[in-house]
C-alpha cells in the first residue's frame, strides 16, 4: 500500500519535470521604435527545470531573433518560504529586443 502512495505522489512530480515546456511570447513597442519581446515558460520543481526553461526560451528568443538577441531584464519567482518550494511551479520570464543588422557602423 506505501508503494502505491508513493507512486501515485511521484508520478505528477516526475511529469512536472519531465519534457520540455512550451513557452508564451507577446511583444511591445517602444517610443523609440524598437521592439521588446517578452517570452515566458513554465518551471517545474525539480531542480534541473530551470535549466530546460532556460534552453526553452533559448530556443524561443533565437526563433523570433533571427541575428541574435540582448537579454533585457529576467524575472524568476522568490520563494519565500523552502519548505513550499517542492509543490510549486514558476515561470520564468525574459524580456528580450532583437540585434539590430539593419544599421550601418561608422
């Protein structure tokens, strides 16, 4: 019967860090004419999931910018209380702006 638990416990657990999340994007335009993409995936509990959201909005911000990308601001949940942190999932969200090829150097 403890096995069972403990299988029916593990089993959302381990699908929560199983896979690789899908990220969101909107963007916006600012007075200055370029515009700031805001790109935001899932994190599970387990503690490689930050590593897949990180490669997932890896991912995503090189296929909206194709000539690369600047990492403008990053936002990850606080957690406060530790003990909490096991059961709860986070997003982790980027704001980016594309290299600008279109300018020439002097």
């Amino acid at each position: 019967m403890k096995i069972q638990v403990l299988t029916l416990l593990a089993v959302p657990l381990l699908h929560a860090c199983a896979g690789t999340p899908e990220y969101t994007q909107s963007s916006m335009k600012l007075r200055d004419g370029t515009t700031h993409y805001l790109i935001k995936t899932r994190m599970g509990p387990c503690a490689n999931s930050r590593d897949w959201a990180t490669r997932t909005l890896t991912k995503g911000a090189n296929e909206i910018c194709k000539d690369g990308y600047v990492l403008i601001d990053q936002q990850t949940p606080i957690i406060l209380d530790p003990m909490r942190a096991l059961d709860k999932d986070g997003e982790l969200l980027w704001q980016i702006r594309c290299n600008d090829t279109g300018k020439s150097q002097s």
